[in-house]
C-alpha cells in the first residue's frame, strides 16, 4: 500500500511542473483542456509570466462583459432586505471591481464586499 | 449540450488574442534611475503625459479632476485599488454645508463664521484657520455643484454631533457612493482619464526640484507589493494628491499613536496606508498633526468596518435616542458632543481587567423612521429590537427599573428644552415614549487621520525646512493636515474633499505649463 502510494506521489512530482500542478475549478478544467489533454494556460495568462493576474477581458472573452454579468445578477424588481445586494452591480463600486478580486481560479475565491459586509451567496462557486 | 460547445472557436480565439494584447505593455528602459532623484542630465521621457495628474479617486480626486477638466486641463485619476472612490464611496454621504437652500426651507439661520466656530471648538483650537474658512466658505456652493452633477439629496436637514445647529446634507443613498458615482460617471464623460490598480511609487522631479510627474505601478494588484509594471506617467501643470489618510495601517499608526491597536477594527477601506504620505514626506512634505487620529464613535463591535449600526446611531440614536452604560442604565455623556469626546467617553467603559463593557444606544420607531440601515441591521442581528423597555433591558442585561427611571428623566429632560446632566443640544431631542425599541451596542473604531501635509490656501504642498511651495504638488482632503485640529466634526470630510479639491484642481489648471518629453 505503501508503495503504490509512494509510486504515486512521485508520477505525481514528475508529471507536474508548472502549470499541470494548479488546481482548476472543475466547471474550467474541461473548457482549458486541448486536444493534447493539457491545460492551456495562456487562455486566461496569454503570454505573461506565470503567476501573473489574469486582466478583466480574458474573463470577458468567455463570460461577456461586467455589465452583461450584472444583468445575470440582477435582484428582483422592489427586492427589500432580504435578497442580497447584486454581487455585479454594487452601490459602491458599480461593476468595476475585476473579476479576480472574487473569482480565483487556482484556490478559494471570496467577496470582495465582505470585507465589509456579510452578504452569503451560496450560488457563488468557490 | 456540454459546457465546451457553448463557446465558440473564435469566441476562444478572441479570449487569447485579448490576454496577449494585455500583456503588451511598453518597455521602459532605465527608469528607476530617473524616479524620485531625478537631478541626472538627461531629462525623463513618459510613458503618457498629462496636464493635471490627480492620485486618488475620493471626494477630493474627483473634485479636483472635474474642476481642473473644467479648466479645459487634460487630467488622469490613478488609483492603487481595484475599485475607484477609497473611503468616500463607503462612506456616510453626509456633507456638512453652511447656509443651504434645506436650511432655509427649515428656517435655519447658519453661517460661514458659525461653522468655523463649531469646527474650532471640537478641534481644540489646534485647526489651521485659514484652510478652515476656505472649506466652510466653499460648502454652499459646492454643494450646488455637486447637484449639478446629478448627486441627490434627502429632503431634510440633519443634526449631527457637535454641530451647533442642523447643517448635514445627506445624500439619498446614504453612502458617500452617491456622490461618486455621479462624479466618476461624469469623468468618463468629460475625457478624464480613469486608471484603476495604478500605485504610486515615487515623483519624478526636474533638476530644478519641481515635480513633473510620478512613477507607477501599472496594472498593480493590492495588496501584492510586487505586482504591476513600472511606468513613468508626466504632469505638465502639477500633480494633485488626494491620497486619504492611513487609518488601514496598523504599524505607522501605532506610531503615532500606540493605543490604536490591533483590537480595534477600522471603519476604513484597506488601501488606507500611509506610502503616498511617505513620499511626499521624502521629498520634503511637512508632516502636520500625525497623531491626531479620530475614532468614529458611532460604530458597533457586532460587525466589521462602518457597517449598519454607523448609519443607524448617526440618524437615530445619537439625535433621537440614548445610550446607556448597561451595569447602570444610565446616560454617561452628551450623545451630540464632538466625536472625540464621544470615542471618549464611551472607552472609559470597561470592566477591572480593562476589557470594554459595552454600552447600548436605543431609540423607538419613531426615532428610528428614517435609518436606512434598521432593517439590514435587524438581518445580521447588529440591530436588535424589543417591545418594552422590560424587554430591551433583558435583551442587553441592563436594570430595567434604572433604564425605566433613565427613561423618565430624559423625557422630562426633553419636557423643559434642556438636559441639565450633559449639556447635550435639544432642537431635534425627541422624548422617547413608546415602543417598539431598537438597541445596538457600540464601540468605536479608527476613522479618520486629521493629520497630513502641509498646504496653504492656494493647495500647495509646502516644504518642511523652507515653508515656501514644493512646484508642481498640490493635495487636497485627508491627505492633508490641520484643518480639522484634534477631532473632525462629523460630515465635515465630504465638505472638505469636495472644497479643496476643487481648489486644488483650479489652481493647478490655471498654473503655467512645462514641456515634457514623450518616451
């Protein structure tokens, strides 16, 4: 057992430089995967150095612009206090806040807004 | 259908030529030579180049964009943060004004001098007067402005602490986000040039001294230090900083001033630190009044930041309502006193190991009808309510028959136009007689840094050994010092953003043009 866990952890250190040891959300993993079974980086990355922050249009691309998003978002027409505010579209911040300041791909996103506040959206994938 | 087949080849196309051409940046060369000590030989060549560059996008940036736009200046915002507006647009939207059209709907008498006079008192009489009546002086008419660029206002005057009389204009969202968001809107309209996520590193300044423009981060991601290119960005008339305070930074405010520790939670956004302050330092800034760092008294430890219980005791506790110290029942200060007597007094209430007791403010639902917050603190249980006075005290542990008899005095108090045991003003006291109550309880948390820079009424930043204007820097709202003295009153930082960075963007519009070179 010991070995075979052993065998494992080590394909597993061969296999994986770089980007093949990030983790991706799985509703991404498939979409980022080429015909080669590897993860194309640069479809958020483009050339820049590894590490780097993807910039609001490469999430663009694929999920339309912040205020197509925000529309997704929407609250119901007169929604009181009990529905959250819309994530997309703030008081604050309007729909300027990148999309990575929340959404991370390679570990667990968070609400930029509970910084300050406690809004649950349990819809949000984390 | 599979999620893959929903987006197109050219879609995906499309999402790797835009993530190349982002990374395309310009290539710099030797630049961190030319950055802060610029005194070589050779002249600096930019990246960009503008007329007015403003740092820091609060009331005091977008004030002083749209008046130096105005001026007919090409004018850029940068911001370190992802997100535009700092402290402003999460702010109360409570703005300070003397002699407003509300004012005299309501038959209020209030003048320039008056607001002086209150603004001295509650700053001990350490204020810089002649910035001082710059910024009461400008209010009614910046006001005006403002409406002019779409901000809105609640139909009513508001009494807020330490005032003498009802002056507080509070915009309809209750957040300072309406009133940036009408200005940023605007900006985009105007051509002002909007940049998120650029950091301040250092100035660039001519052999004769002068400032001629910065070095940033581009594309920088808070708080990642090392994040973002180095770009050079030129200012041809001057560069404004409307930089904030640093009530964010735990380790230079603890310089300043060692009490305000890490236990005490900050009504502040993140990017509120001291680096921009440090720089202009660095290059001679005089620093005024560092340690003079306001508590906001109005905050509650049942929750982060400013939150719904600031808003809540602002509009209904402090002016329609008391607070009591829960072991008594009884009121222990004037609930409308300046914000540091109040941050004060409620500090003094602690237990034999020093840890805080926190007292309640409560009013009913009449004091209580025009808080925004109630029913979003109601929700994460900030805001607590009771039917009786029986019931508020056992929701909170207090000796209902002392909170009973609390009651009755106040409302006697309120009976005879005066409260004798704290001199608390009582134009807009209301007697508390009925329930349903509503209770919160309160501790306070760092708000606001009256310290900065040095500047004189033209909005030029000073230097430290000379007194005379360092060429090419000005700076407006928290990021300068003395205006406010040891305790800003309360809606006063609005008044004081929008005034002098309009000063600061007229001034610096109008002043003469240097020649910069394009890299």
């Amino acid at each position: 057992m010991l070995r075979v866990l052993s065998a494992l952890c080590l394909a597993a250190l061969l296999s994986a430089p770089g980007a093949q040891a990030m983790k991706l959300k799985d509703y991404h993993q498939e979409i980022m995967t080429n015909e080669q079974g590897k993860v194309e980086c640069s479809a958020c990355h483009g050339e820049a150095k590894r590490k780097s922050i993807p910039k609001m249009s490469a999430c663009e691309s694929c999920h339309g612009t912040a205020a197509e998003m925000a529309e997704l978002t929407k609250r119901p027409e007169g929604a009181g206090h009990s529905v959250e505010p819309n994530p997309h579209d703030s008081l604050h911040y309007g729909s300027d806040l990148p999309c990575t300041y929340c959404h991370q791909e390679h570990k667990e996103s968070k609400v930029y807004c509970n910084q300050c506040h406690e809004f649950k959206y349990p819809k949000m994938k984390r | 259908m599979k999620q893959k087949d929903l987006i197109s080849p050219g879609r995906r196309q499309l999402l790797r030529g835009g993530a190349a051409m982002a990374v395309s940046v310009a290539g710099l060369g030797a630049m961190s030579a030319q950055a802060a000590e610029c005194t070589g030989d050779k002249p600096p060549r930019f990246d960009e180049i503008v007329d007015v560059l403003v740092i820091g996008s609060g009331f005091a940036g977008m004030s002083a964009a749209l008046q130096a736009k105005e001026a007919g200046a090409s004018v850029m915002v940068i911001d370190k943060m992802p997100v535009f507006g700092g402290n402003s647009t999460i702010n109360g939207g409570a703005m300070a004004v003397a002699g407003s059209k509300l004012q005299d709907k309501e038959g209020i008498k209030d003048s320039v001098d008056t607001m002086v006079a209150d603004m001295l008192k509650a700053g001990r009489g350490m204020n810089d007067v002649e910035m001082l009546k710059l910024v009461c002086n400008g209010t009614a008419e910046s006001c005006q402005w403002l409406e002019a660029y779409g901000v809105e206002w609640k139909p009513f005057v508001q009494h807020f602490g330490g005032h003498s009389l009802p002056r507080v204009l509070q915009t309809v969202q209750s957040s300072g986000a309406g009133i940036i968001r009408p200005l940023i809107k605007a900006a985009k309209q105007h051509g002002i040039e909007m940049r998120n996520q650029t950091k301040l590193e250092s100035f660039v300044k001519d052999q004769a001294g002068r400032v001629i423009g910065v070095q940033v981060r581009d594309g920088y991601y808070f708080p990642k230090e090392r994040t973002g290119k180095m770009r050079l960005i030129g200012a041809r008339k001057g560069v404004i900083m409307a930089t904030g305070g640093f009530s964010r930074d735990l380790e230079y405010r603890q310089m300043q001033q060692p009490k305000l520790n890490g236990e005490l939670d900050s009504t502040n956004h993140p990017g509120a630190t001291s680096e921009a302050l440090k720089q202009m330092m660095l290059i001679g800034a005089n620093p005024i009044h560092l340690d003079q760092i306001q508590l906001g008294p109005w905050a509650s430890p049942d929750e982060k930041g400013f939150g719904t219980a600031s808003q809540f005791n602002t509009i209904a506790t402090y002016p329609s309502g008391i607070v009591v110290d829960v072991r008594t029942g009884e009121r222990f200060f004037n609930e409308l006193a300046d914000r540091k007597a109040r941050a004060d007094a409620i500090m003094t209430r602690r237990d034999e190991q020093g840890n805080p007791v926190y007292p309640v403010g409560f009013t009913n639902a009449k004091g209580a009808a025009k808080a925004q917050t109630l029913e979003w603190g109601m929700k994460y249980k900030v805001i607590q309510k009771a039917d009786t006075l029986e019931e508020l005290a056992a929701l909170y542990q207090i000796p209902a028959k002392a909170l009973k008899a609390q009651v009755a005095r106040w409302n006697d108090a309120v009976k005879a136009g005066e409260d004798k045991e704290f001199g608390r003003p009582m134009q807009k006291a209301m007697a508390l007689e009925e329930g349903p109550w509503y209770g919160v309880r309160m501790w306070p948390k760092v708000h606001y840094c009256m310290g900065g820079v040095k500047v004189n009424t033209q909005s030029q930043v000073l230097h430290l050994v000379s007194n005379e204007p360092i060429d090419g820097l000005y700076a407006a709202g928290e990021a300068t010092g003395g205006i406010h003295g040891a305790s800003r009153l309360g809606a006063c930082a609005v008044a004081e953003g929008v005034v002098t960075g309009r000063n600061a963007g007229r001034i610096c519009a109008a002043s003469a043009a240097i020649e910069l070179k394009q890299a």
